[in-house]
C-alpha cells in the first residue's frame, strides 16, 4: 500500500553527501516482495497526484511510469533520491526502482541461469507484467543501460509506444580490452570475491580496497551494499555481510562486456527514442567509432519513425546520477516534459 513519505537524509552513492527526501511524494511497497511470486525487489515512488498502484483500484487510469535501472554492484537505493525528486517535479507520475538479479533485495531471490543482460532485461518484463504498468520511460545506468535496450528488444505489449530509453554512461556494444577504464568492476568483483563472507566493518572494506588501488569514491559506493548480520540470542551483531550474489554478478558483468545491441540502435522500431548520455570525464572509454555509429544512428532513425540522440553530461564522471545530479536532471526532465505533454494532448 502507498504510504506518505516523510523527509529526511538519505546517503547518495559513491559520494556519501546527504540529499533531503522530497515532501509530497509516496513509496508503494510491494508486500512480502519475492516471498511466493519470485519477482524482483521493487519501489514505487509515487508524485503526489499519483491515485493509482497495482494492488487498488485498476478502474483509475494508469499514470505515467518510468523505470529506473541501476548498475553492475548498484542497487534500488541508488537512484532513491533522484527518483524523489522527479516525483517532486512531475507529480502525475511514478517511478519504478527495481533491484536487478543478485543485487541488493533481489539476491536472496534464486533466479534461474545465465546470469546474463538479456536474462535481466527479461525479469523486468515480467515485474512490469505482473503489477500491469506500462512504462513510457526506461531510465538504466551503465550495465541498466544495455538492460533498457535489450527490455526494448525482446519486449511485445510490455511497452508503449512512444517509449524513451536513456542509457547512462554505456555504449550498446562489445566493451573493448580496457574499456572500463580504471576502477574495471570485473577486477572489483574478484577482489571482493577475495574478501570473507562477514567483515567486522564498513570501513575495513573501503581500506581494503584502497590498498588495492582502487578509488576512495568506489569503495565507499561498494560499502553501502553491506548490512549489520543478523544478531545472534537478541543480541547486537557486530559483524558485516554482502546482500548481493558476486558469482551470479561476475556472470553478469561478463555478459555485459560481450553484449552488442547495436542492432535495436541502428533499427529503431518505431515509436522508440534512444538517447545516451556520456559522461564528460567518464571512466567508460567511448571509442570514435562509436560515436560516430550513434550520431550515424540518429540520422537514420529520423527517417524511419523512431529516434536516436546523443548527449553529453558536463562536470561528471561515470556515476552521473552523484556526481552531477543537477546537470542529469535538467537533461532528463525534458523527456518527462514532453511525454506530459503528450499525454495532455491524448487526454
């Protein structure tokens, strides 16, 4: 059921600043998530003319719903405060968070192999299915990113046309040898891999990994994805566990890296709008020719109904919703704009 949302300090990954929780928006949670349906962990948050969730009244038309994808060892919570504030600024609609496969509330989730993009994209099919929406927005960060284009390849009535897809930091195909730049998440994950199962500290994790070079800002991030261990006779833990699944997330990364959706880009169905967004100081190094095969992209879509754009983020690095929160929320409230207005006119 939807409940009101009360402000207060939410931790904003990698960087740790405190962001206020917006007033006037709503969080439907899902009851028992996963418990008997298998289905993925999942928020709603909700604008606050927003009447409608899939548990009420289905008589109340569907408002406009985006869906937001984290990363590679990310989670929901990643893009809670964002959505908070999309939901502040467009309250006729609502925002679905969703854990991936093996990542945050998702992991203890068992779902059936390969742990692959095309397999993720497919879950989320199947929650949007489940609780009947129909997203006018696809929103996916870096490996979400290839998870949004795949969700466009494989889906039928899941989606509406028009449909706007954003894809955050990633490129839509093979990644090339050291194409991740510094901080590479397949040498994070065996380095975590390394780690024991419970740690007596978050910090003892961010030092860890500092000694093995990888960057403050990403070792905090990767610290968020711990939790206190349940405690033992009622009494206090004082140890750490991950909440996600690394070998099913190595299995996921890997997919990742061989992966190559060019061909959603440079067939667009129609009624579908592909923008991407790099990052100007990203870690993702963006070859010249995918560049040029995107901006080729553009020019092609436009005459076959569909749509291609390219965009870039200033003063951000790859994990665009922290580092640049402003900048990547004036770039994507014009779809939500649009997409409003849209609707107004059907309506």
């Amino acid at each position: 059921m939807s409940i009101n949302f009360n402000s207060r300090s939410l931790p904003c990954p990698p960087c740790h600043c405190a962001q206020m929780a917006l007033p006037n928006t709503r969080i439907a949670y899902p009851p028992d998530v996963g418990k008997h349906t298998g289905v993925l962990a999942y928020e709603l948050v909700q604008g606050s003319l927003v009447q409608w969730n899939s548990f009420m009244d289905k008589s109340i038309p569907d408002p406009p719903t985006a869906v937001l994808l984290h990363g590679i060892l990310g989670s929901r919570k990643n893009w809670g405060s964002f959505a908070k504030r999309l939901a502040q600024e467009f309250p006729m609609w609502q925002f679905l968070l969703v854990d991936l496969r093996c990542h945050g509330d998702s992991a203890s989730i068992k779902k059936r192999e390969p742990h692959t993009v095309a397999s993720t994209a497919l879950d989320v099919l199947k929650l949007i299915v489940q609780l009947r929406l129909t997203p006018r927005v696809l929103v996916g960060h870096s490996f979400g990113g290839k998870v949004a284009l795949s969700m466009v390849e494989q889906a039928a009535k899941p989606l509406a046309r028009p449909v706007r897809v954003w894809v955050l930091d990633a490129t839509p195909g093979k990644v090339r040898a050291g194409g991740d730049g510094e901080d590479h998440p397949a040498e994070l994950i065996e380095s975590l891999k390394r780690m024991p199962m419970q740690v007596s500290s978050k910090q003892e994790v961010v030092d860890a990994l500092i000694k093995e070079q990888f960057s403050v800002d990403v070792a905090q991030w990767v610290a968020t994805n711990l939790r206190r261990s349940s405690p033992l006779h009622s009494l206090p833990s004082s140890s750490f566990s991950w909440i996600f699944d690394l070998d099913g997330i190595s299995e996921m990364y890997r997919s990742y890296e061989e992966t190559n959706l060019w061909g959603i880009v440079e067939n667009v169905p129609r009624g579908v709008h592909i923008n991407f967004l790099k990052a100007e100081r990203s870690l993702h190094r963006w070859a010249l020719e995918d560049l040029q095969r995107i901006h080729a992209a553009e020019e092609l879509a436009a005459d076959e109904g569909g749509g291609v754009e390219m965009h870039v983020l200033e003063d951000a690095g790859h994990w665009v919703h922290a580092d640049n929160p402003d900048g990547l929320f004036r770039i994507l409230s014009s779809t939500f704009r649009i997409e409003t207005t849209i609707r107004g006119m059907q309506n």
